[in-house]
C-alpha cells in the first residue's frame, strides 16, 4: 500500500511515464486481487476435490466438544464448507418464533434440528443465491439483522436456523445428512 502513495522515481534509462504506466498497472492488479479474495474461496475448496470414487465414500467427523454456545466452525465435508454452530438459547429461541413468520423459503426450525440436540445447527456454507460462503461463522463476523449468516455478495442474509430472510437467494443453507454418534461427536455425510 506504502507503494501506491509514494511517487514513482523513474529508472535512469526509463521515461517517467513508462515507470508510471507500470506502476499503475501494478496497482490495478493489487486491487482486483483485493476484491477478487471472497470469490476464489469457493473454487480454492472446489479444487480440493478428491476423485469421484473417493467422494462416494467420503464422509466427515466431527468433535463438538470444544465449540462452546455462540460458536461456530467451519469444516469441509465433501469438498464444501460446512458451518457448526453451536447455539445460545437466544439464538434458539429466536430461529422458533421466526416459524410463524412468512419466510421466503418455509421451513420450522426444528426440521433443520436434530431432536434433543436443539443447540446444534449444521449447514453447508453456500450462498443458493450464487455461491459465496457467507460471513458470519466467526463471532467478530458481521452476522446481518437476522443473526445467522450474511452474505456479502449481494446482500442475503440468514437467520439463527440458517434460513433465509432478505436478499436474492432463492433458499435456505441447505442441512447436509448427518448423524449423532453419542452427544459430542457428529458424522456428517
Ligand atoms: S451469492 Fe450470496 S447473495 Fe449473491
């Protein structure tokens, strides 16, 4: 950044205009890798794939135990970004009022739930608008007016159920397959 506010000194054999174009140019390129960081998430994870008869079986577990209420992590599961998040009360209790309200994509949250482990919310971390992951895993993240997720691409925002409540996406987080294996460990796939 120091680069782009001090004035170029041109080479002895060289224009100041020619250093200048230079300089612009690297500046632009600074930029683009600026903005284009939240877009080469994705297929950065995507290129991870293993080969298709690895993904067949593949499947993720995780221990719980360390996630404490109000946290969530992020684990990869088949090549995607998959968010545990380890619910407060608050935020349980908020995702079931919400049930009554007219939702874009209808769904109660204890259908996104396993019974008895009401705390425990697992989505996969995709924007279904057009495939960001969205903000909001990390507490320090912005989480939207909703609590859950925000999606800074275009503005999609989800509630504490992963569902969502404003914005172009067209669902909620979708709930991948998983499993308890007793309370602290989960096998998600
Ligand atoms: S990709 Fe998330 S709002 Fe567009």
């Amino acid at each position: 950044m120091a680069e782009s506010a001090a004035a170029p000194h041109p080479a002895p054999h060289s224009g100041g205009a020619e250093v200048t174009k230079r300089d612009f140019l690297k500046l632009v390129a600074g930029a683009g890798a600026a903005v284009g960081v939240g877009a080469i998430v994705w297929p950065m994870i995507d290129s991870m794939n293993p080969a298709a008869d690895v993904l067949a079986l593949s499947s993720t577990t995780v221990d719980l135990s360390p996630i404490v209420a109000g946290q969530a992590i992020t684990v990869v599961w088949r090549g995607k970004p998959v968010f545990v998040r380890h619910r407060t009360p608050t935020e349980i209790e908020e995702a079931r009022a919400a049930d009554k309200l007219r939702l874009p994509d209808p769904a109660t949250d204890a259908s996104r739930v396993k019974p008895g482990h009401d705390q425990w919310l697992i989505v996969v971390g995709i924007c279904t608008h057009l495939g960001c992951v969205p903000l909001g895993n990390r507490s320090t993240e912005v989480r939207g007016e909703y609590g859950g997720w925000f999606c800074p691409c275009h503005g999609s925002e989800y509630d504490t159920s992963g569902r969502v409540r404003r914005g172009p996406a067209p669902a909620n987080l979708p709930v991948p397959p998983y499993a308890f294996e007793g309370d602290t460990k989960i096998k998600i796939g």
